[in-house]
C-alpha cells in the first residue's frame, strides 16, 4: 500500500468574519454542508469538497468561509486549517474581530 499525502492550507482565522465564525461555532449543534472539527480552541480543520457535486453546498456556506474554500481549491488543497496564529494572505480578506 503507498502513502497517500493530502495539501493543507493553513490560514489565519482572521480570513472569515465573526459572523462566520459564530456559524462555523453552531456547526455542532445544527448540520452543516462541509466537514468541521474543531482545533482545540485555536481554529478548526475543514474538508474542502473536491467534486462539483460537493461545490453545490457552498451555496449555503457563508461568504467569507466560501473565500478560503475557494482559494484552497485553487490551491488543489484538501483541507483547510483556520487557526489563530497563523498568517494572514493578501489573496484573501481579512476581518477583525
């Protein structure tokens, strides 16, 4: 069996808003349309959907999450970290909250 080795883009959590964070926050509580888990409490890890059929369900994604996603597609990424502490992108918009 070989090794298989998937891209992560790892982000700073500035690049989604506080009201995606607070989305992102009710994911464990309401469905979603993407795979979250939570990064202890520095972020999170999100599985970027990988065919189109999977793209359908950004429509229910907040705008600023479907950023990251989009830029991580581009990226040919198959996760993403958002964590606190990494760095901001000028590719991307950034939110302070």
């Amino acid at each position: 069996m070989s090794d298989t080795i998937v891209k992560t883009l790892v982000l700073s959590t500035g690049h989604i808003s506080k009201e995606t964070k607070e989305w992102i926050d009710k994911s464990d509580e309401e469905p979603v349309p993407l795979t979250i888990y939570e990064k202890s409490i520095y972020g999170w890890m999100i599985l970027v959907p990988q065919d189109d059929r999977d793209a359908e369900l950004l429509k229910d994604v907040p705008e600023s999450l479907q950023a990251v996603i989009e830029y991580a597609v581009r990226h040919d990424c198959s996760w993403v970290m958002l964590d606190c502490d990494a760095n901001c992108i000028p590719e991307l918009p950034q939110y302070d909250w």
